[in-house]
C-alpha cells in the first residue's frame, strides 16, 4: 500500500521499520501504559507463554495510531483507528531534509 502525498511524494507502507513510520498514542493514555509495562517488568514467576499474552493484551488495551512523514516534504498522515480515514497535516516546510521519526 502506497500513500500519494499532494508535493507528489510516495509514503510506502509495506511493512513495520520504516524511517517514516511511527505509532503514537495519545498523552491522556501514557500514564496507564507506563504502569502496564511497569507491572510487566514484574512478572517473574510466569511462564514465557504467559508473560508473552500479557504483553499482547498491554498492547492491544491501548490505542496506539499509524502515522506516517512524506520525506519529500514533512506532511504528517494519521490513519483514525476506529474508521481507518486518513488525516493529513500538511507541512509549511517547502523541502524537507530529515524525518521526525528517525534519526538515521
């Protein structure tokens, strides 16, 4: 699946690990995700296959979205999770350098 962005940029999204792919969560979640992963980090006694559903039920409990950066020019686009509609927020920077994701 591709993304065409307006400046005439390509936003693939193939697979995870991309440079202009991140997940994001909203700030009213981050507390309780913090203590979910905290309680996680405590399970010692629990068998792998245990500790490994938990971690999937953390992260299924949370919201996280999609969001992916045209490296062309810095538009942001966000995928709703409940419709799946695809919000772009334009850049007001001509050309882009860099990623807001990553470092590389």
């Amino acid at each position: 699946m591709y993304i065409n962005c307006k400046c005439g940029g390509k936003i693939y999204d193939i697979t995870d690990g991309h440079r202009d792919k991140a997940r994001w969560l909203p700030d009213k979640d981050w507390d309780n995700f913090i203590w979910a992963l905290d309680s996680l980090s405590k399970m010692k006694d629990e068998t792998d296959e245990e500790r490994d559903r938990a971690v999937f039920n953390v992260l299924k409990k949370f919201k996280f979205q999609t969001m992916h950066q045209c490296e062309s020019c810095g538009s942001i686009f966000i995928f709703n999770k409940g419709d799946n509609k695809l919000n772009i927020f334009e850049s007001n920077v001509k050309e882009n350098s860099s990623t807001i994701f990553s470092d590389e």
